[in-house]
C-alpha cells in the first residue's frame, strides 16, 4: 500500500497494490501494522456502506463528541471526496483537500477525527464504503453549507442534490468557535 500525503496534514491518501488477471482482482483494503508505519493508529469500530445517485452531495459533516476518523473507498461508480480542516488554531484551518475515488483507480483517502467530510456523486451511481473510527453519535453531528464561500471548494459539479439537514447547514465562520475542535 501507498500512502500519500495531502495538503492538509493527517489527510492521507491511499494506493492499494491491485493484483488482477483475466480472472478478476484482489487487494488488501486495511493491514492494521501499515496503517500504524504511516502514522494513522486509530482503531476502526464502525464500517457503513451507502449507495447514492448521480449528484447527490453529502456533507459537509463533523461530530462534535465521537469526533470519526473516516477510511473512504468507492467500490462503485465515481465520487469526489472533500476534506475540510475545521481545527481551531491549525496552519490549514479551513483549507479543504480533494481527490477523486473510483471502482477503476481503487484509491482511498483517510480523513481524521475532526476534520468535516463530504462528497459528491459524479457517475448514475456509487456504493460507498467507509471505517469509522468512532461510533456515529447523531446528537453531536454538525454539519458545514457544502458551498461556503470562506472554503472555497471547487467541486467538479454545483448541480446537486441534498437532503433537507445539509440544505441550511450553516458556513464555518459561523460555526462556534468554541465548539470546534482544537489543534
């Protein structure tokens, strides 16, 4: 496996080695001992899957309490996946990183606890899969408007579809700062 580093330090991104033949493919998505070399030692309590349509934007969210570290990976169709440093204090507060994942590039990304995380859908569908490094807490989820203009994320599609909580999330500057996470 590769690891990446990003722009935003603890974002990693992840490069299986794929073994494929006439036959199909096999790669190991997660070896606990590579994961703690590259300096990622969480450990992962919680693994959801969900399937989304073409369009369909979720995020930006973050858990105030639980904060989850996110492991990502499409195993259907195409996604372009954001993270957000909401850090108080940090050299990248506010800066937002972005890669795309795919069936066909097998690639991940590790998003750690107390960043917010997003992602849009760019093929009819994708299946998407994440390890969590907490448990989901919805009492403490909070969530960032996916086109906050402080952020600046150039998200390859702004025709998108939300759900009504994501709709009148509100920016980062107004977000209170106490409650952020600190660096």
């Amino acid at each position: 496996m590769k690891f990446i580093e990003t722009s935003l330090n603890s974002v990693v991104v992840l490069e299986p080695e794929v073994f494929g033949d006439e036959r199909g493919f096999f790669l190991e998505t997660f070896r606990e001992k590579e994961f703690i070399e590259a300096g990622i030692t969480e450990k992962f309590v919680q693994h959801n899957h969900s399937r989304s349509s073409k369009g369909v934007l979720r995020g930006l969210h973050y858990q105030l309490n639980q904060p989850q570290g996110k492991l990502v990976r499409v195993t259907s169709g195409k996604v372009f996946d954001v993270a957000v440093d909401i850090r108080m204090g940090s050299p990248t507060f506010g800066q937002w990183y972005g890669t795309t994942l795919d069936e066909k590039n097998m690639r991940m990304i590790y998003v750690p606890p107390n960043f917010a995380h997003g992602y849009v859908v760019l093929s009819e569908t994708a299946d998407f899969l994440y390890m969590c490094t907490d448990y989901y807490h919805p009492q403490s989820e909070q969530g960032i408007i996916w086109n906050d203009p402080g952020i600046s994320i150039q998200w390859p599609i702004t025709d998108v579809t939300l759900s009504d909580k994501d709709k009148y999330n509100p920016t980062l500057a107004k977000q209170d700062p106490d409650k952020l996470p600190k660096y």
